[in-house]
C-alpha cells in the first residue's frame, strides 16, 4: 500500500480525498509538511508560530480541496496557502510593511529563461545564502527560498506568488545582487 | 506519525472541518465574473457619457483650434463621472487579479489594455442614441441628477476668451442664424462683416460648431464649422471655415434670452 502511495502523484491523491477517502490526505500531509516548515521558517522564527501556521495551512488546504483543479500544480497551491499565511502573520506582527504599489510587478520586463545550471551556486554563495537570507527583503527572499531551496521552477513560483514569470527572474537576480553586497561588505568588516 | 498530522486526520474524521462544497466555488467565481462584467458595463457607460456631454456642448472639438483649446477640453471633464470611471477601473482590476490570465501580466500590461477596450467601446456606444434616449426617459420621469448629468459642463478654471457651443441651425438667413443647442437653449446669431464674407451660411438642420467668446451677453464667433459626426453632416461635405485673419473679420453673435423647449 505505501509503495502503491509514493508512486500516486499529489493530483490523484487529492481526487481519492476528494472522493472520500479522507485517510489518503494523510500522505499529503507526510509529503508536504517537512517542505512547508522549511519554508515557513525562512520568514517566521517562534517554532510555535511555525507549527500554528503550518496547522493552519493543511486545515484551509483541507477545506478548499474541492476547489482545486486536478490538472494544475498541487505544489504551487499549497505553496500559495503557505505563502498568503506567512504574509498574513507577518502583516499582522507588523513585519511587513504593506506595499500598495510593487513596481516590480507593474512594468513589464524582458523575460529571464531559466537556465538548467542556474541553480549551482558557489559554496561561498551557498554559505551567505543560509546565515544571510534574514538580512534581504522578504520580496526576494521568497523567491530565493523558492528556487533554490525547494526547486520550483519559474513557472510554479509565478503560480505561488501570482506574479509575472519574468518578474520571478527579476527578483532571483535582485536577491543574489542583495547577496553580493552582503558577501562584499563581510569581505571588508574588520 | 507526527502530532500535526494527528491532530488534523482527527478533526477531519470527526467532521470538524469539512471539504467546502463546489457549488460554493463556482458561485464566488461567478460572482467575480459578474462583478467584472457589471463594474466594466457602468464604466464604459461613465466614460461614454463623458465623451457624449464634450461633443453635444462642442467641448471635443476644441482640439480643432489649437493647442490651447485642447487644454479647455480637458478642463471641461466632468470631474466626478472621471474619477467615478478611475475608481471602477481600478475595482476590476482588483477583482481580476486573483485570475491567472490577469496576473500573469505586469500591472501596466492589464491596464493599458482595459483602459484602451474601455474607451474603444465607450467612443462606439457615444456614437449611438442611446445617451439620447436615456437623457429623454430621465426627462420624462423627472429624474433630475440623471438630466444633470447631460447639462453643459462647467469647465475648471476656463481659459480667458475661449468658448464653444454647438447646435442645430433651426433658421439662417444672410446675416443671422439661429441655433438650438442640445440642452434646448436657443441663441441668435448674426453676422456684421463688410465686403465679402468668408465664413460659412450655415443652412438649416446643420450641425455646427461656433468657437469664440462670450463678451458680456455677446458670443463673439472666431470661427464656426459643421460638426464632425453630426447627424446632419452631408456624406462627403467637409466644407472648412476661413476666417480672414488680414480684416480681423469676425462673426457677431448676440447672445439674446434663452428659450428652454
């Protein structure tokens, strides 16, 4: 039975629970919660707040199942509902200053193709971008987190995000220049 | 099994938190689709009344006589219908961006197009009979804030010795020509010009527009054409005023009692 599961894609588990077989969002749950925490974590530091958020997350997946289409990414609808509860809490904790106009995402820009070998970082890359991700924007910490860590493509984070994908592209570039300035200015503390 | 996933298999086999039904997600997507279609029906029926009211007073003509006219125009906006139109736009894209078509897009992208199908739309609905029919029913009814809404705009700050009226000539002779302007007004015109005159006779049931002044209770006409889209504009009749500007000839037109019919 449990080889049988881990072969079902996320789609044809969400149709089984969809149908009634409530046990199978179990293995939802198992496949996602490790990833969601992980992800939670980059923006929220109370362990408890994590769990609460991640608890809410499975709960509103749960009840807005039905409105899910089978023939889209369940990774980038529950990274979506992970995504609005992270700014939700960080809008309410007053860590989020609310932007009403992202210029980012008003212009057009020229669209970045993702490349197969852009998610190699150098080990030095790699460093800064675990002890430093705190220091950048969270509008490029999201994406950063996004594609490196839990290798979404560009496609998906736009579905995560609802952003352009050419915007995704702009802000995994701004992320790692903001990167580089931290990797310069630690090169020259004393 | 970890203690999350524990907690929430137990409220789900306990029913304490239920799948939301489908209909329920096919209503509110209904309802996002109709408030779309509903907010974009009353913003191109705004922006058509506004580009109604700046023809039927002669104000969208005003760019025929310069630059500086064209600033008058933009002064005679109705401000309120204007930002009412901003406002809705600004609603449907709101709405519109929870759909991937609209936020796969940049912002700019989505609006510009909105705006520009907006205006096409409200330019062709300007041009039918509509705002003409909907303007007698609120008269017929006594709906006075609709028949407001079709009362000659007052321009913000209007610009010294520019004005423009528009109108029917509903009687013209060699020196005088009547006009009955679209609100109902009636204003009597005559020319005074020595030697010949190089200005238009108007005949009667032509649609013109006179650009001057008001002097007092005196238009003075600098110029006077037949309207661009006027109903009683002949097909292939574009005859152009000239104005003699070496005499300084102009046109006097006495602005006499306003008769409302």
């Amino acid at each position: 039975m449990k080889s049988h599961l881990s072969t079902q894609k996320d789609e044809e588990i969400v149709s089984s629970v969809v149908e009634g077989d409530k046990d199978l969002f179990g293995e939802l749950i198992d496949r996602y919660e490790p990833k969601l925490t992980r992800y939670v974590r980059r923006f929220i530091q109370q362990p408890d707040d994590v769990s609460d958020i991640i608890q809410i997350v499975f709960i509103k997946a749960y009840m807005n199942l039905r409105s899910f289409d089978v023939e889209r990414s369940f990774n980038s609808w529950i990274y979506r509902i992970a995504h609005n509860e992270s700014v939700t809490y960080l809008k309410k904790r007053g860590n989020e200053k609310v932007s009403f106009i992202d210029f980012d995402i008003f212009l057009p820009h020229p669209f970045a193709k993702e490349e197969a070998d852009d998610r190699s970082l150098n080990r030095e890359m790699k460093e800064l971008l675990d002890t430093s991700l705190l220091s950048i924007s969270p509008k490029y910490r999201e994406v950063l987190v996004l594609y490196y860590y839990d290798e979404l493509s560009y496609q998906e984070i736009a579905e995560v995000l609802h952003i352009p994908i050419a915007t995704v592209g702009v802000r995994i570039r701004r992320g790692k220049e903001s990167l580089q300035k931290i990797l310069i200015s630690n090169h020259y503390q004393p | 099994m970890t203690n999350l996933k524990a907690k929430i298999l137990d409220t789900v086999k306990n029913n304490t938190i239920t799948m939301i039904p489908k209909w329920k997600f096919i209503l509110y997507s209904t309802l996002g689709i109709v408030g779309i279609i509903f907010s974009f029906l009353i913003t191109v029926f705004l922006f058509s009344l506004i580009l109604f009211v700046l023809s039927r007073h002669g104000f969208m003509y005003m760019p025929f006589f310069g630059f500086m006219a064209t600033m008058h125009t933009l002064k005679a906006i109705p401000l309120f219908l204007l930002l009412c139109t901003i406002v809705l736009l600004i609603i449907i894209e709101l709405i519109s961006r929870s759909y991937s078509f609209s936020f796969r897009q940049p912002l700019a992208v989505t609006l510009l197009l909105l705006t520009t199908f907006a205006a096409i739309v409200s330019f062709i609905i300007s041009q039918t009979g509509i705002h003409e029919y909907v303007r007698e029913y609120a008269m017929n009814h006594h709906i006075d804030p609709m028949v407001r809404m079709y009362d000659r705009p007052i321009p913000f700050r209007p610009a010294e010795g520019v004005d423009i009226l528009r109108g029917e000539v509903v009687a013209s002779s060699g020196t005088s020509t009547t006009l009955r302007l679209f609100d109902g007004a009636i204003i009597v015109a005559y020319a005074t010009t020595t030697g010949t005159s190089t200005f238009m006779i108007p005949s009667i049931g032509d649609d013109v527009i006179v650009f001057g002044n008001f002097f007092g209770e005196q238009f003075q006409i600098l110029d006077i054409r037949k309207a661009p889209f006027g109903k009683h504009m002949p097909k292939g009749d574009m005859r152009m005023m000239i104005r003699d500007t070496d005499r300084q000839e102009t046109v006097k037109v006495f602005y006499s009692e306003i008769k409302r019919q």
